[in-house]
C-alpha cells in the first residue's frame, strides 16, 4: 500500500507550498518567510486547521489532514454533483447535506459524503420541487436549494431520525453483528511502548479478547483485519458495512511525549456543527464502564472526524483504554487479564446500548454494586 509521505516542521519542497496555499485560501496566516519551507507559522496554521476541522491535532500533514484540506477547498456551487463512484467528498457536499436535512430531506448524516441516500434527498428535494428528479446538482438545483434554505438552524432530518431511533432501540446483543477493529497493523504499527510493544499487535490483542467476550454472549463479532494484514480505512469501513454491523468498536491506544500521560478516552464521529448521537451515547457507556469498573483515568469522550468513523453507517466508536507510552500502562496491555478487563467492559456497555441491560448508576457502578 503506498501511503503518502508526511510533512511536518522542517520539510520542504512544492508539496508545502501547495499546503500553504491552501491554508491561506482557507484565511490561516503563514508567514512569507516561510513559503515552500514548513516552518512554526505553517505548524501553528495546521493545528488550527487541525482543531477546528476535529481531527488528531499534531501539526503535521498526513494523508487524513491533507484528503480535509482538498475538500475544505470545495464551497457549494463550485463544482456538479451527483452520485458517483468513487462518491463525491468535500464541503460542498456537507452544505448540500445540511440545506437538505433542514428543509426536511433526509441526506443522512453530515458527512460530506455524496452516497445513495443524500442522492435519495437530492431526488426527493427535486420532485418536491418540481424539478426533472435526476440527482444533478447543477446550476438549477444549486439555485432552488439557496432559495428555500431555511433563515434558521437546528436539528435537521437526519438528526431527528437519528434521535428517534435511539430512544426506540431495543435490541439484543444475540446475535448482533458487531465488527471490530484492531487499530493499525505490520505496515503501520502506530505507538511503540517502553518495551517495544506496538500499537497495532496491542489493539489486535484487545480486538480478540472483544471477540471472544461478544461470541460468549452470543453476539455475532467480526474482527475486520487479521492480524499480518493491514487494510486501508475504507477497506475497513465497507466490510463493516457490507456485514450490517449493528456497532463498531475500534481499539487504539493512545501516545505522548510526556511518558506519565495516562488514561482512557472514547471518541465517537462528529465535527462542526454536526456529531453522532447514537456514537456520543455508546461512547459514553463505554468511558463509564472503563473508567467506573477498571479505575482508569477518565479522559472523557470526545467528538473526532476520524475516517473510519465517519465512513462506516453504523454507530461506531473509537477507545483508547490506555496510553501505549506510559510504561505502567503497556504492561497493562500486555496483561491477558486487563485485556479480558477491557473486554468485559465494552461488551457490557455495547450490550447495555443495544437495550439488553442497564448502565451503569450514578456511581458509576454496574446495576445491583453498592459503594462500601
């Protein structure tokens, strides 16, 4: 798999100039002095970029950084739209997704990804209309959709139905298909610990322990890469959907400079103006019981635009249980007894969300513990 190389402080050449540029045109400043080498103004624009977009803030431009940078240059009108393949990403089409959804055309959720349902809304939005239902959003459509926009915002379509389908939900967790992924692999192990430990073998070791608890209880759990392979995200994300995963769990572990930096976090899809209700919900039961049941240091959940979250169309999480570069902590994740820890935990939370039992109290204790 060829993957793109990486800028950072002190790289230079055509390819910062063009990130550069489009950093200026997004209106971030960079310092002239700077143009062509990447310097502290064009790390400071990209982690601002980097911030406001939701991604991992780290100041360097990788392939996920650089794929929002392309598409943050697109505004609504600039370019056709229609469904394509491979289907049309970029700001332009989030704006269409969201003039929709408030004019009560359900394109799905906001996430700047033209797929068969947002092409559904377009349709719909064009008969309703009056329009030839073709699915082209060209000079007419674009027109008619800027006139009707609705002067207000709020919640959407897409987020009502969201919100309505999690209050309805009342699954088992038997027979649920449930895909899991174990973060990285060989080609990209992620975070190295003290002890030489990968990110990448420590997420797939957490992966099986999930699996392994979910076939217990009679869910129906799909581990989306083996453990010598190392498939792309979108790889990944259309498995998950292909299957009809219920949920998706994706374990990573987190890393720092700092080595005592410690803790688990949770993240579910989401960026601005818009997130994953029935991901913050998941990922919420996820951090209590991690953080109720196994006395790790809360470091909350969070809404991130991480590709496979934002690509797979069911609700879906991130969980970094602990910090492969705090040594204390990669020995935890080397214990077969914390994995199976971690995976008792996320198998009750997925369970609870799906409506099989309750959450945890108040205390953040399992149902029927009592402190003392």
């Amino acid at each position: 798999m060829i993957r793109m190389r990486t800028l950072a402080r002190g790289s230079s050449g055509d390819a910062v100039l063009d990130v550069q540029a489009r950093l200026g045109t997004l209106g971030y400043r960079i310092d002239s002095e700077e143009h062509g080498h990447f310097g502290a103004t064009t790390e400071r624009a990209v982690r601002e970029f980097q911030q406001r977009r939701q991604l991992l803030v780290d100041g360097m431009v990788g392939e996920h950084t650089w794929e929002e940078l392309v598409e943050a240059g697109y505004a609504f009108g600039d370019r056709v739209l229609y469904l394509h393949q491979p289907f049309y990403r970029g700001d332009d089409v989030r704006s269409l997704q969201n003039m929709l959804n408030l004019l009560g055309f359900d394109a799905g959720r906001e996430d700047g990804i033209l797929g068969e349902r947002t092409d559904r809304a377009v349709r719909d939005f064009q008969k309703n209309v009056g329009m030839p239902p073709d699915g082209i959003v060209g000079t007419t459509t674009v027109g008619a959709l800027r006139r009707l926009r609705p002067l207000s915002t709020g919640p959407g379509r897409a987020a009502v139905r969201e919100g309505e389908a999690l209050r309805r939900l009342s699954a088992s967790l038997v027979g649920a298909r449930i895909a899991i992924d174990a973060g990285h692999g060989p080609e990209e192990p992620g975070g190295i610990g003290p002890s030489g430990v990968t990110e990448g073998a420590a997420a797939f070791s957490l992966a099986e322990a999930l699996a392994d608890e979910l076939a217990r209880r009679g869910a129906n759990p799909l581990i989306l890469r083996t453990a010598d392979s190392d498939p792309s995200v979108s790889s990944r994300a259309r498995l998950a959907n292909d299957i009809g995963a219920e949920v998706l769990v994706a374990f990573h572990l987190n890393s720092h400079g700092d080595a005592a930096a410690e803790g688990a976090s949770t993240y579910y899809y989401g960026r601005e103006g818009w997130s994953s209700q029935a991901g913050h919900r998941l990922a919420d039961l996820i951090q209590e019981e991690l953080t109720g049941r196994l006395g790790l240091k809360d470091g909350r959940t969070h809404p991130k635009a991480l590709p496979l979250l934002r690509e797979t169309q069911m609700p879906a999480v991130h969980v970094e249980p602990c910090f492969i570069t705090n040594p204390r902590e990669e020995a935890l994740a080397r214990d077969p007894a914390f994995r199976s820890a971690v995976a008792v935990a996320v198998a009750d939370a997925v369970e609870c969300f799906l409506g099989g039992r309750a959450g945890p109290d108040v205390n953040g204790l399992p149902p029927g513990q009592t402190v003392g």
